[in-house]
C-alpha cells in the first residue's frame, strides 16, 4: 500500500498493517502522511483522531497524547497512552471526549 503503519500503547501494539496514507493533529496542526514522506517527528495532540485508509477502506483511532515518527523507509510508527479504534470520525471524536461532542450536536 506504501506506508507501513505501527501503533503502539503501554498495552501492546493497537494497530499494525499497510496503509496508504494517514491524517492526525500534531502540535503545530494537522498533518497528512502519504508514501514517500520526508522524516519528521512531531507531538500527537491529547484527544487527536487518526484517519488512514486500508486496502479494505478508511479506519479511524482516536488517540491520547503521544508521538509520530516517520521514518525515510514510509515506516510510521505511533506511540501513545491509548488508541481506541472506531467505525466513524465522529465515534472517535466521542471516545475520549463525549460530552464535548454531545454539546457540539446539540
């Protein structure tokens, strides 16, 4: 697919597999990773949603504080507190945040 894609958590790897390309919002803004990326290691903000699509379609995390690292060879490793994937962007948004997701519907 062109990125190989690694997430990882105190509890053990949450995510591992190929995927083509991967948004998620860092400390200086969002970021969108595709194959052939430069290096870069950025910080993950609290409450971020990662998207990446799959040969089976787009998957959704929605993630606690931690680190992106890209590596020359389109190796992206993540390391955070918690990744808790979901079927929707709105479902991850509510994971770690429901009442702020709540007020934002009303």
């Amino acid at each position: 697919m062109g990125l190989h894609l690694q997430i990882l958590t105190p509890n053990g790897t949450a995510f591992k597999g190929d995927v083509s390309e991967l948004f998620v919002r860092c400390k200086g803004g969002p970021i969108g990773i595709f194959p052939g990326h430069t290096t870069f290691v950025g910080e993950i903000l609290e409450r971020s949603v990662l998207k990446t699509r799959t040969s089976e379609g787009q998957i959704y995390f929605a993630l606690t504080h931690g680190a992106i690292e890209v590596k020359p060879d389109d190796e992206v490793m993540i390391i955070v507190g918690e990744a808790k994937e979901a079927l929707s962007e709105e479902e991850a948004l509510s994971i770690f945040a429901p009442e702020e997701v709540e007020e934002e519907i009303k």
